[in-house]
C-alpha cells in the first residue's frame, strides 16, 4: 500500500487540464458541412444554399401598373390642371391576370388594376384618386409624368442575373425570392440528424412515476429540444441502462440514422460510468477533463463511419453547458455556418461573485434589458450542477473566463444569451 512519503517521492506533476478552446478547437477541425441535398422550398428554411440560383426569366416578367387609376400617354395629359381637366375616352379594364397583351391609341385610356400589364401604346398611369373616377370618359387634373406608376420589367431581376448565391440563408425573403423565379426544390446543406441518447439505469421514462432511487430522463428532451433551436433535426431515442452491451446496440442501431449521436450520463469517474468504460474501449473515444466548470469530464470521438459522438455528463447543468459550448458550434459547421459561435453581450452584474482559477466557468443568469438600452444579469440557482428548477429561470449563461477569479458587483460581464431561435 502506497504510504504517504512514497506518494510524495512518486508524485507526477499535475498535467494541467485542457481547454474549453482545445478541445473546441480538436472537435471543428475533425467535422465538415454535410453534402448538399434538394429539399422543397418549407423545408429549406433556415438552410443555407449549396447552389448559385439564377432566374430564367426578368422580375416583374412584365410592365405593369404599380397603382389601381388609368394608363395614358403621359403627352395626352401635359396641359392637365385642376380648372381644365384633359378629358380621355376610356375603352377598355385590364384587370391583374389579363393574359392578352392590350393596345390603345393616342388620345385614349385604359382602366387599370394593380399588378396588371401595361398596354401597348400607354407609358404611363394616373392613379385613380387623382381623376373623377369615369367609366366612359375620365377627367384627368394633372400633368402625368412618363413612366409613372409603371414597374418595368427586369426592374427587379433582369433575366439570367443572379437571384441567390451559395451560402445564401433562406429565411422568408430568399424563399419569396425562390418562389417568385420558380423554384419549389432548392439544393442546400441539410439539417445534421442529432440522435440523443440518455445513460443512467435510474433512468424512467416521464410517463412512469419514479420510485425511490429513480429519475425521470429529462437531459434527452432538453438535448433534443437545444439540439433543434441549434438547426439540427433532432431525435431522442431515450434511456439506456448502465450496461455495456446494451449501449453498444443502442449506438450501434442509430449509426446510420445519424449525423451526430449526443449521449448524456456515464462519463465520470465512478464504477458504473459505462459509457466511459465502454467508448474508451474502442479507441476511437477519447475521455478528457477539461478546464471547465460545470463539464469538466467530456468525451468525444468517432463511431462507425466517422460519426461525431458526444459523451456529455449526466448532471443537467453540465449537460446543457456542455452542449453549449461543444455540439452546438459543430451542428452550426454541419450545417455549413460561418458564424459557430452564440452572440454574446456585456451586463453588469447586480452582485459579487468569484471563480476559480484556470477554469472557465458557466453561471445561469438572469439577464434583463435596462432603461439605459444596456444589459443588467443576476445570478440564478447556486453551484449544483443537479438544479433543473432554477436551470428552468434562467435565460443565460454568465461566462467567466479562465483568467477572472472574482468581479465585483456593478463591473461588466460577458454573457451568453440563450434564446430559442423562434422567439
Ligand atoms: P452521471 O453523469 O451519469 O454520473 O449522472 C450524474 C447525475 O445526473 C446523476 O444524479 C444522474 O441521476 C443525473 N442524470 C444523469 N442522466 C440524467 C438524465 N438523462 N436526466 C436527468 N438526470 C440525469
Ligand atoms: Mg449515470
């Protein structure tokens, strides 16, 4: 047995943590952005294009009339005034849908609707407010400029010019934009398909009271549900127990169904952490503790394939901190992203708090806007990494580099807002 004064003699030097940015850094130089798919145009939003779209005809296709009054020839109503009207024969309605190109001659008018094709021999449209309204003839009170309330065609989009370039995100302009030149299919980098997958034999399903000793899963629906406001198309597949053989099916099955496969639980440091023991095995799992707090035992690797899996630990917190600050970056880069990373603010804290040295550590926080158009943030929930109550009352994560070991109440913080992408 190992006594004192030779643990002292034989003491290795502490190897020092690695880093919050390390092992970021490890995890996005192994991933790429998923190969391009056709999804329908609903489907593609959020999505960013893996295609130069351009359109084959011009926007608007025709010219058409930009208000509901009367095409004229701007010339016939050039000594137009409100004591002597010009007085124009109107021979015809075009309505928005008319598919026959019309004509007029010089000296008449055509009512027009908006939206409706220009006719032939007209340059221009007086706006109805600005006549009598007439059905046979209409008075007319002003000069009419040329090419008044007239949407040429190719204004918008000549025929053949770009419309959308690849790395395009489509949000409801660009699928209006898509729509309008034809497009129902776009190609674009598809949703990674995120399967979570939650360890623990204490684990219950919710619709299951727990006994004594039990715990419903609740990591699985927050991972999945964190997992879709980061863009990802996200599965749980639910509880698996503490057992190796079991776990290696459970991952096993989901292999081909997944881009990404998220465990929580099992990757400390105690007799049953199964996930540890059994990934490690393998080889292609690294387990790691990284300089974080919560999250300090992480693994990621490879399974299959070369499918990313992350191995996050069980408690709640660390789960969700974890997720944060490691899946979510890698879903943003499947999905081709530029920007990885959550946008982060400056708050001032409404009380002291101190850190611990060389850690980078994760506070839930409460963040609110001030009169003075900046950002105050409190504290919420104490140091358990067990607190889904008060994990439920937070909408941040106050960010404490690993430099800072304390700030005073009243300084800046940076935090990390944590709003759902459709709120
Ligand atoms: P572990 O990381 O497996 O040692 O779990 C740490 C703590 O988190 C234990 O108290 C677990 O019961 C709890 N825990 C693990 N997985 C989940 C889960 N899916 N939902 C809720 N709590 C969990
Ligand atoms: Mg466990």
């Amino acid at each position: 047995m190992a006594t004192a004064a030779s643990d002292s003699r034989a003491a290795p030097l502490p190897t020092p943590l690695r880093t919050v940015d390390e092992q970021l850094q490890m995890i996005l130089d192994g991933i790429g952005s998923l190969e391009p798919i056709e999804l329908t145009l609903l489907d593609s939003q959020g999505l960013l294009l893996a295609e130069d779209v351009r359109s084959d005809f011009p926007l608007p296709s025709f010219d058409n009339s930009s208000m509901d009054g009367y095409a004229v020839r701007a010339i016939d109503t050039r000594s137009a005034s409100e004591d002597k009207p010009v007085r124009l024969q109107v021979v015809g309605d075009i309505a928005a849908g008319a598919t026959t190109r019309s004509g007029m001659g010089p000296g008449l008018s055509m009512r027009i609707m908006t939206g409706a094709p220009i006719p032939a021999g007209a340059d221009a449209v007086i706006p109805l407010e600005d006549t009598d309204r007439g059905l046979a003839r209409v008075a007319i009170t002003r000069p009419v400029h040329t090419g008044e309330c007239l949407r040429r065609a190719g204004e918008d989009l000549p025929a053949g010019s770009p419309a959308l370039g690849a790395g395009a995100a489509l949000g409801p302009q660009q699928l209006a934009l898509l729509a309008a030149i034809g497009r129902d299919r776009v190609v674009v980098r598809p949703r990674p398909r995120v399967i979570v997958l939650s360890t623990g034999s204490e684990l219950v399903e919710i619709g299951q009271r727990p006994g004594f000793g039990e715990v419903i899963d609740s990591n699985s629906y927050m991972i999945a549900a964190a997992a879709k406001d980061a863009g990802a198309d996200a599965r749980r597949v639910g509880i698996v127990a503490d057992d190796h053989a079991t776990l290696l099916d459970a991952l096993e099955s989901q292999l081909l169904r997944a881009d990404i496969l998220v465990t929580s639980g099992g990757v400390s440091m105690g007799a049953y952490d199964v996930v540890k023991e059994a990934l490690s095995d393998l080889g292609t799992v690294e387990f790691t503790k990284i300089a974080m707090q919560p999250g300090k035992p992480q693994g990621f690797g490879y399974l299959g394939n070369k499918v990313p899996i992350f191995c996050l630990p069980g408690n709640p917190v660390s789960s969700l901190v974890s997720f944060e600050t490691f899946v979510r970056p890698a879903i943003r880069k499947l999905l081709g992203k530029r920007n990885l990373h959550r946008a982060t603010v400056q708050a001032t804290l409404t009380e002291d708090i101190e850190s611990p040295r060389s850690v980078r550590q994760f506070r839930r926080g409460v963040l609110k806007r001030t009169d003075d158009g900046g950002y105050s943030v409190s504290l919420v929930g104490g140091p358990g990494s067990h607190l889904i109550a008060s994990l439920a009352l937070s909408n941040c994560l106050v960010v404490l580099d690993e430099q800072t070991t304390a700030v005073s109440s009243g300084s800046a913080v940076t935090v990390m807002p944590l709003l759902l992408a459709n709120r």
